[in-house]
C-alpha cells in the first residue's frame, strides 16, 4: 500500500494512527512554517530550530524520533533522507541536514513534525537558572549564594548610567588575614564570591540609579566613582558582618562596602541603603557649601 493511500486510512480513523503522536500527521508536501523554508512565518528559536537540525544529525533512529513525540510519517522520511540509499546511518552516502529548511523539505514534515521536533529538544534550549539571581535583587540585603557557585577568577569592573564601581579591596577580619588586600587574586573564594556579587548588585542598582544619587552626581563636587570594598568574616571565630554600607572616603570616592559572613553568605547594600546614603551625602555637600561630601555614610 502507497504511503498516500496508508495515510489516508489512517485519517478516516479517528484523525490519526494509533499510537501516534500529535493530533494528526502532516499531509506530504505539508508547509514546515520555518525560515526560508516552505513558508516564512514562524516564532521559533534559533537555538530551537539549529537543535532540531543537530539533533537529527547525531543519528536518532526512527523509533527513537517517534518515541521523542515526532509522528511516523515524518519519523520515516527524516532518517530515510539522512542515511541515504543504504539505510544505514554513519556511511558515506548519508545526507545530513545543512539547515532546517532542509529538515522542512522533507516528505511529510510539516506544521505538525516541526512542533514536535522542536519539543523534543526544548531541554537544549532552557535557560539555566541564573546563580547569581539573589545578588541582582536590589531589596535583599542578606544573599546565600548556591555552595557549589564558585567565584570568577577575575574581576571586571563594572560602570552603569554615568556610575563607576572601581578596585578591589579586602578586609580579612582575622588574625594574619590581609587587612588590607587590593589584590583580587588574595581574597578567599567566598570573599570573591561576594565582591562579585557586590557588583552584580551594583549594576542593577545602576539601572535605575536612584534620584537621590542621580542629584548627587550632578550637584556636588563627586562624580560618579564608587570602590569595591568587602570585609571577610568568613574564617573569624569570634564575629559575623553586621550589614552592609556606603561611607565617602574621600568627596571623590565613595566606598561601596559588602561583607562577607562567616557561613558564606554575603551582606550588600539594597536600594533603600544607596537612597539614605545619597540623602545624607547631599546634605553634607550642602552643609559645607562647596559640594565637599566626605565623611557622609549609611549603614
């Protein structure tokens, strides 16, 4: 019996063979829905649409496609147009997929296979959870990082809406612990992993900088530069960090100080710390009339 007329049987009963995957196969010449292929149109990724093409191409067999959800009759065409005239994949005269229009020129993948191809590999095409998701909520002041994250081994500095957060500078708050260290390479792992994550804060923070901090930019005699400052509890036997905080060393430098407690967690600062330290900065820049803000904090 014709691939046609088999096809057709199996429509008159109940929409589909049985077993079937999909609500109904594909008719032959069936249009894919894919980029440059059969017909434009589609909302598909390019990882979603390279993964199917990979795939196939590692050398699924057509059971192993079908059970992956792909209904028979484009299961069938795929791996006959893959393996070639022998049948067997992983020979000379195979016809790999260059690209996915090719995958949507084959005999029976249409609007139907494509979705269920695309299906079958959407693991490929999952985001990760990000690890450092914690550390860019502006709100949370205590952050616990996954144990198994592991800090960068080097440090960019990042900038953000005419902010600045410059160097590295460690407090290790033990005896013969580095007191201080400008030297990233001299932090412990969880001390660089809440620098790091200091300056993700940082950079989110800086998104949408505050307008309190914003005015004070603009209107004192500081221009933007924050110092990346941690001080590390993490081998203390006596103390933990008590919080985060921002303290301008100098009218042009305003530390930005995260803390590193004993079981790895981090404090940084939040949102409601940058717009209190901003406030009392412009006070101070207008108390002392010339836009000196040194000295100005919060905690």
């Amino acid at each position: 019996m014709s691939d046609r007329a088999l096809l057709a049987l199996c429509l008159l009963a109940l929409g589909g063979c049985a077993g079937d995957p999909g609500a109904a196969p594909d008719d032959p010449d069936a249009v894919g829905v894919v980029p440059g292929g059969k017909a434009d149109g589609s909302d598909y990724t390019e990882c979603e649409l390279s993964s199917v093409v990979a795939w196939l191409n590692e050398g699924p067999t057509q059971d192993a496609i079908y059970e992956a959800g792909v209904h028979s009759w484009a299961s069938q065409h795929l791996v006959e147009h893959r393996d070639g005239p022998d049948a067997v994949f992983g020979t000379e005269d195979d016809d790999l997929f260059d690209d996915v229009r090719e995958v949507d020129d084959v005999y029976f993948v249409g609007p139907v296979a494509v979705r269920q191809l695309v299906a079958a590999v959407a693991d490929r095409c999952e985001a990760p959870a990000d690890p450092w998701a914690l550390a860019r909520d502006v709100h949370v002041a205590r952050v616990t990082l996954p144990e198994e994250l592991e800090a960068p081994a080097s440090y960019d500095y990042p900038s953000a809406e005419g902010f600045r957060l410059g160097g590295t500078e460690f407090w290790q708050q033990w005896p013969d612990g580095h007191s201080p260290t400008y030297s990233y390479t001299e932090g412990t792992e969880a001390g660089r992993r809440c620098m790091q994550a200091s300056a993700y804060r940082f950079e989110a923070l800086m998104a949408d900088p505050p307008e309190a901090l914003v005015r004070l930019r603009d209107e004192s005699s500081w221009g933007g530069a924050f110092f990346n400052w941690n001080d590390d509890y993490v081998e203390s036997s006596w103390s933990d960090g008590s919080g985060p905080r921002l303290w301008a060393w100098r009218t042009g430098l305003i530390k930005w100080i995260s803390q590193t407690n004993r079981d790895g967690s981090c404090y940084l600062p939040t949102r409601d710390l940058v717009e209190r330290a901003a406030a009392d900065c412009l006070d101070t820049a207008e108390r002392n009339g010339d836009g000196e803000i040194q000295g100005c904090s919060a905690r």
